[in-house]
C-alpha cells in the first residue's frame, strides 16, 4: 500500500507535509521586534511512509525538526527530517518496515534490534549539540544551523540506558543536564536510570532504580536539590504489545506516585509518596525550600490520553480529562502524604515557563487553553487527541491574575516558548512565540506575543505559505549561545 489511509491523523491539515524546507525570508505582518536573535526550535511527527499495519498513532510519525531563525526584524525557516535508524532504513526501503507505536513485535524481520526511535517529541540545545529526543531511544544529534543528522549519541559509551527522556532539564545556573529513561532495559520494564550530565555533555552520576509499576513517564521535576518522578498509571505492558493491542493503556484501578530523589542520591535514598487515581502528564515547574518539595502539573480526573484506551475499554471520558495546573506538595523528611492546591481556573495543557526560572521558586507561567465557551468550528477545527487548543493563558502566581489570547473559531494552537527580552530581564519580561493551525486556509502562522499582554495579541505573525503539523514540544536558543555559524548556513 502505497498511500495513506483515509483517517483524521492523515488527512485535512493533518496530511503528512513529506518535504524539507528552507524560506530565508518569510513574509510578516506587524513587526518583529530587533532584540530577538537567536532560533525557535520545534520538532512534530510527519510520517515519510504510510503505516505499516493500515493504522497508528499520530504521535509515531518521522520526526520533522523546524528551525526558526530570527535576525534583524526578519525570519527564515528550515525543515529537516531527523535522519533516524528507522527513516533511513524505510526510505531505502521505499515503505514501513517498523508496526505500531513503542512495539517491536510487528515490525518487518528485517529490522530486528534496530533502533524504533522516531526522534519527534523534543528538540533540546546542549553542549553545542541540538538533540532531537524521543522517550524509547537515545537522543539523535543534529547540526544547530544546518539540521544535519549526526546520529545517536550515547555520550561514548557512558548511557548505558535503552531510553532517554524527551524532557531533560536545564539548570540555568550550573548549565547541567538533568535526564531519565524509564523502560531503560526494554519494553514494560519498571527499570529508569537517572542521569546528571554537565555543562560540556559528559555523564557525572548515574542511579538506577524501579518504579513501582511499569508505566509511561513523560515527563518529570527538577529543583535545586531534588528530582521528582511522577508515576501516573498510563501503564505498559508486554503482555498487550504481544497480542496486538496498544502498548500502553489507561488503568484507573491504580494508585499515583511521586518518587522524590536527591540530585544525587543513589536508589537507597529514594522516597515514594502515594495518592489515589488521577492524571498528571507536563511539568511547568518545580522547586524547594529546605525538605519541603513543590511540582506544578496539569492534573484530571482520569485519562487525557484517548489514544491510550482504558484498559477495561472503558470510553474515553473528555469532561473528566479536562485538566488544572495544581502544585503537589511532599516533606522528603516528613510523612508520606501529598498535598493539592490548584492553581488556576483555566483548563488546559502544555506548561511553559521563563526557562531562566526553572529549578527555583518563580512567579510566572503559561500554558496552552481548551476553552469551549468561545465561538469554536469543530466540523473544521476539530480534535484528534480529545483537548483542543484556543487560548494561550498567562497566570501570575503571585497575584493569582489570568491573562488570555484567543486565537479565534476556525484556528488552533502548538506549544508556545518563552523567550526573555534579555538575557537580564526581569522574570516573565519577554515574549511568547507559537504557531497557529489555520484551518480555513490549510497552512500556519508563527505569532510572536508580549509574555506580559497576551490579550492584546501579536506583536507580529509570520506568514507561512505551508501548514507545519501539530507538533509536540520546542524551546528558543539565543544565537549568541550557538556556535560558530557555518558560512553557508
């Protein structure tokens, strides 16, 4: 089969894009503001080949790393595959050789111990490497300016870890690199390997320990002195992968841990806090004072997941999905109990933060808004993971204020990045950049926005004469922390 299936992850602005790109001067409305050099890095799954068994996620496309440079008031973008194991050995191929998301066990023999990973959740700037990150491989080194594949790095030989997370952590004032893996010896392990990597990309410590059920952990909190995994039962099993079902499910019999670690402390000096059922997935922030630890996540009722089913096959339930930035609490030295307390009014997903902030406490967040109550096209704009993105929020922790933008009825919303004013800016003095699906008009804008006056609307929108697929995550890097560019770049 040589096309793509009729289904809603493959068609309407879904329908893969399966071209690289370059545009050195994309046309702008409004003004880019001078002080922004630098590059918005984001990467989304864009499948090069049809899938294999008829169907998948959409979250297992090829990854397609876009880089945007800002420079003068202009902006130019670069799209570029990352040139995984298994794109190169299926474009060789002409066809899918790997089965369905995280499972090896329909894949084309030929393929067998190859590395699955589609690099397409995270792309990270560290110790001179752009890394392009999914949660089951190693990450997979790229050029900063030209978005050439280098290949998997496994820091020589030091990862010892089949994973590696796709939200590592940036101490802004040690320039370390705080990682995991979970599922670390294979599919439906409970094993992780925690890691600390320096400032110039060496592994410096390395624990390793089991979670207290094999489950997805996408993401995870950092602070000054203390790690934090949040164990949500989305769980694993290689049982399901076997037989066919998804590999990952919903299980809402479970209990909810929060595994709280040292920086670097070894398994011995772990200590798991443990509270009934609900939905925890991106980290905003965390931070401590003394023993007493604090992480701000999104939390539901019940799964956000839909494309992960309850494991009863129990419906997917969108009102219960429906999620509130809330700060957990935990004493890493008092008794095991977790304490709640929401934050905002505002539901919705993907947290982001003046990155400047992050490890430490911090006044000011961002988040993206499902917001049904304003006018909302669904017949054209509608949703294929169950949350539906049309407001970008600002919340301000100290005074508890709400600032929105609505991004109108027949668009949406990817992940926005903060980009300060300066590098010594006040906290939260700066910008947000995120790109907005046009429904109407099959292709996508790029809206730069002041962090302090959302509702006020874009500074300015960068045009593009293409749609760029939802993505999942991205982050600014400010060119004078690049190196060197290449003349032809």
């Amino acid at each position: 089969m040589n096309t793509f299936p009729p289904l809603p992850i493959y068609t309407g602005f879904n329908t893969p894009l399966r071209m690289e790109v370059d545009i050195h001067d994309l046309e702008i409305e409004g003004e880019v503001p001078k002080d922004l050099d630098g590059i918005f890095y984001r990467v989304g799954p864009d499948p090069q080949c049809p899938p294999r068994l008829g169907n998948d996620i959409y979250f297992n496309g090829d990854g397609m790393v876009s880089a945007f440079r800002f420079e003068n008031g202009k902006v130019g973008l670069k799209c570029r595959y990352a040139r995984t194991d298994k794109f190169l050995l299926e474009r060789d191929a002409g066809r899918a050789l790997f089965g369905a998301y995280r499972n090896p066990f329909f894949d084309d023999p030929s393929v067998e111990g190859r590395i699955r990973g589609t690099a397409n959740t995270n792309v990270v700037y560290h110790a001179g490497n752009l890394l392009a990150l999914k949660e089951d491989s190693p990450p997979l080194v790229m050029d900063p300016w030209t978005l050439e594949t280098k290949g998997y790095y496994d820091y020589e030989g030091v990862l010892t870890s089949e994973t590696f997370t796709a939200h590592p952590k940036l101490d802004p004032h040690t320039g370390e690199m705080i990682a995991f893996g979970y599922s670390a010896k294979g599919i439906a392990s409970p094993d992780v390997a925690y890691y600390v990597i320096d400032k110039n990309g060496k592994i410096v410590h390395e624990t390793w320990f089991e979670m207290p059920y094999p489950c997805l952990v996408h993401d995870f909190g950092v602070t000054r002195d203390y790690v934090l995994f949040p164990i949500v039962p989305v769980i694993s099993s290689l049982e399901f992968a076997r037989a066919g079902r998804p590999t990952f499910g919903w299980d809402a019999s479970k209990d909810v841990y929060l595994g709280v670690l040292p920086r670097r402390g070894t398994a011995k000096d772990l200590r798991w806090f443990k509270t009934s059922n609900l939905f925890a997935s991106h980290v905003m922030n965390a931070f401590n004072d003394g023993t007493k630890v604090y992480i701000d996540t999104p939390i539901a009722e019940s799964n956000m997941f839909p494309f992960f089913p309850d494991v009863t096959g129990a419906p997917f339930d969108p009102a219960r999905a429906k999620a509130h930035i809330t700060r957990w609490s935990v004493d890493y030295a008092g008794n095991d109990s977790i304490g709640f307390e929401t934050l905002t009014t505002l539901a919705g997903e993907f947290p982001r933060i003046d990155d400047r902030y992050a490890m430490e406490a911090y006044r000011h967040g961002y988040v993206c808004v499902d917001d049904r109550t304003r006018p909302y096209d669904e017949k054209r704009a509608g949703s294929i993971t169950g949350m539906f993105i049309n407001c970008l929020g600002h919340l301000d922790h100290a005074t508890g204020e709400q600032d929105i933008y609505y991004v109108g009825p027949v668009s949406s919303l990817q992940e926005p990045a903060f980009i300060p004013r300066s590098k010594d800016a006040p906290e939260g003095d700066g910008y947000l950049v995120a790109l907005a699906n046009r429904y109407d008009e099959q292709r996508s804008d790029l809206l730069i926005l002041d962090a302090q006056r959302l509702s006020e609307g874009p500074l300015a929108t960068i045009k593009l004469p293409l749609k760029l697929r939802n993505g999942l995550h991205g982050n600014w890097v400010a060119a004078e922390d690049l190196p060197p560019r290449p003349v032809a770049a």
